[in-house]
C-alpha cells in the first residue's frame, strides 16, 4: 500500500536499519527497484525531484508509483518529493497525491530555513503529508575541504532541537561529508588502500552521534548516500564513457550509519550508472539492435539486482516489510 514514513521510521529506528529512498524517473526504473524490495519483502521510499517532475510530468510519476503499489500487494511504499525547493512545489506534490515532502531550505539563513519549513509542515500535517527538512549543506563541501573553513558546511548539532521543536518536521536530513552525484570525494583528498583503490576521507560519524543524542528517536536522512560501485564505472569507462575518479562512499559506512539513528539513505546517482553501464555495453556488443525494449530490458534487471544488494547488505530492510 501506499503509506507515510512515519510507521516505517519508527521501526528501522527500533531495529538498527535504513529505509532505501531511491529516485525515480521513468517506467523501467520504478520497476527495477519495487520488483527487488517486493522479492525482498523490503519496505520502500520512491522519491520524485523537481527535475524527474519536468522530465516526466507529475501525473505520470504518480500513476507509475500506483501501478507499482498495485503490482507489489505486500509492501509499504512512500512517495516522496526529493528536494523541494519552495512552499509551492511541496504543496502541488501535497496535493498531487505524494504521502510525504521534503522542504530543502538548507541554503537559507537559520531563521528563514526554520520559517519556510513550519508553513510546509502545517499545510502537509493539515493535509496528513509528512515532511522532511535539512540542517547543514552537502555542496561545496568537495571545493572546501582542505579548508578549515569548510567545517561550516557540516551540520551544527547545537542547533538542532531548536529546528526540529520550532519547525515539528518528521524527520531531519544532516550533512556529514556526503555529497551528490558520483564525484563526491577529489583523488587529492582520498588515500589508496594495498590494492591502489581510493579510500575517502570517513564520514563525520561524531557529528552524526552528536546530533543523535540531541534528538533521541528522531530518524535521521542521508543524501547522496551512492557507493558509486567500481563495477559499474569500469563497464561505462570500458564502453565508451569518460568518469574518471568517480568515487562514492563506501558501503561499509552507510551499513553503520543504517545501525544508528540513520532511517533513510538516499540513493540515486548509483542506479544512473547501472542503467548507463549496462546500456552502453549492450550498445557496443549490438550494434546492429535498435529496439528500446532490449537494451531497457538488461538495465533493468541491472537496476533490480543493484536495489537488492543494498537492501539485503546494506540498508538492512530486507524482510522488514
Ligand atoms: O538530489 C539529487 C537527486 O539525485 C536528483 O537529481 O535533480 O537531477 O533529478 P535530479
Ligand atoms: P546520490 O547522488 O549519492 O545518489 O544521492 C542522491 C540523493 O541524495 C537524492 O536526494
Ligand atoms: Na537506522
Ligand atoms: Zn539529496
């Protein structure tokens, strides 16, 4: 069914695990991710951007989310508007059938932050929409980091309660060192492991646990949460792509973070390269193919087999639906 979050965060928090949100864009990959958590019994977060929203146009995302509810009786799913930039973007999506918003202010000052997010947690409470916000900011936090300066960046516990009480957000997305996209770590800032792999500066897990401790029992969100598997970099590179140094973070740690107050982990960037990776191959050993439905086809299963690794290995969530 198509529910709210707050049931599911309540026990992933109880539990010591992570709900997946994954992004959602077109038909094959709504598919690709519910088919993994439905086989899986994982519930699950389908979350929409303002971009996916011109790309694809409202209706037809939600009509896709309701048809993957229909097709997969046995787990709970949200559909949930990923970075709403404004009050009226989250109140179309409020009123467009989405069970739960994000309200990202986090680029504002404190105080504007604070206001925008309690307008769009009173219309969506009115509205029985959930809703998320943001304390602290992810970009940037690649061009700053070998300044001191950069420590801004990260989420500041001591103003946590604050948000959290003024605003009556659901839950609270923070800023630990992740970034967006498949770029989220420079070389210069990385060291290299036996293997000569890249090894990222570790997430600010102190300032996670500071904050956790301020906030008890409140779930917390990561974004930009992709691994940005090896695996796939390779098949894009190897293929005809140019991603050098595309560096994620690593699995072990969004394991732990899914341990800890952590009930969201936000995962997109990683299903866009095993889409690309997978099509790119296909394209290069057929050349002579030119039906959408058979290079669509391996992604997609692609896309599924990526969505169950994580909920199996590292979200945890699998058999909790
Ligand atoms: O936070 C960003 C998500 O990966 C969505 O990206 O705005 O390109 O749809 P997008
Ligand atoms: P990634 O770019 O790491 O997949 O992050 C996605 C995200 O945070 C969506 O809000
Ligand atoms: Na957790
Ligand atoms: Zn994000």
């Amino acid at each position: 069914p198509l529910v709210t979050s707050t049931e599911m965060f309540k026990k992933a928090y109880d539990g010591g695990y992570a709900i997946g949100a994954f992004n959602v864009n077109n038909m094959e990959i709504v598919q690709g991710i519910t088919e993994a958590c439905q086989e899986e019994h994982a519930p699950v977060i389908l979350q929409v951007s303002k971009g996916a929203r011109a790309y694809a146009n409202h209706t037809y995302l939600v009509k896709l989310v309701e048809a993957a509810v229909e097709c997969c009786p046995d787990i709970p799913i949200v559909l949930h508007l990923d970075h709403g930039p404004d009050f009226e973007t989250c109140k179309s999506c409020i009123d467009g059938g989405f069970t739960s918003v994000m309200i990202d202010a986090s680029g504002k000052p404190f105080a504007e932050n604070i206001e925008i997010t309690k307008k769009v947690v009173e219309y969506a409470h009115d509205h029985g929409v959930v809703v998320e916000a943001e304390l602290g900011t992810l970009a940037g936090i690649e061009d700053e980091v070998k300044v001191a300066a950069h420590e801004a960046s990260y989420t500041r516990p001591e103003e946590v309660e604050e948000f959290v009480s003024k605003t009556g957000c659901d839950s609270l997305a923070i800023a630990i060192g992740t970034s967006h996209g498949a770029y989220k770590f420079k070389p210069e800032q990385c060291t290299r492991n036996e293997k000569g792999i890249l090894v990222p500066p570790p997430l600010r897990f102190d300032v996670l646990e500071e904050v956790s401790k301020r906030l008890p029992g409140f779930p917390i969100v990561l974004h930009g949460s992709s691994s940005v598997p090896q695996e796939y970099v390779k098949m894009v590179n190897e293929f005809g792509g140019q991603m050098p140094n595309a560096i994620g973070v690593p699995e072990e740690q969004l394991r732990q973070a899914a341990k800890l107050s952590v009930c969201k982990i936000n995962i997109d960037s990683d299903l866009r390269l095993a889409m690309t990776g997978t099509i790119r191959k296909f394209m290069a050993e057929h050349p002579d193919k030119f039906d959408p439905r058979e290079y669509l086809k391996p992604a997609r299963a692609n896309i599924k087999e990526l969505v169950r690794h994580k909920l199996v290995d590292v979200l945890g969530c699998a058999g909790k639906a």
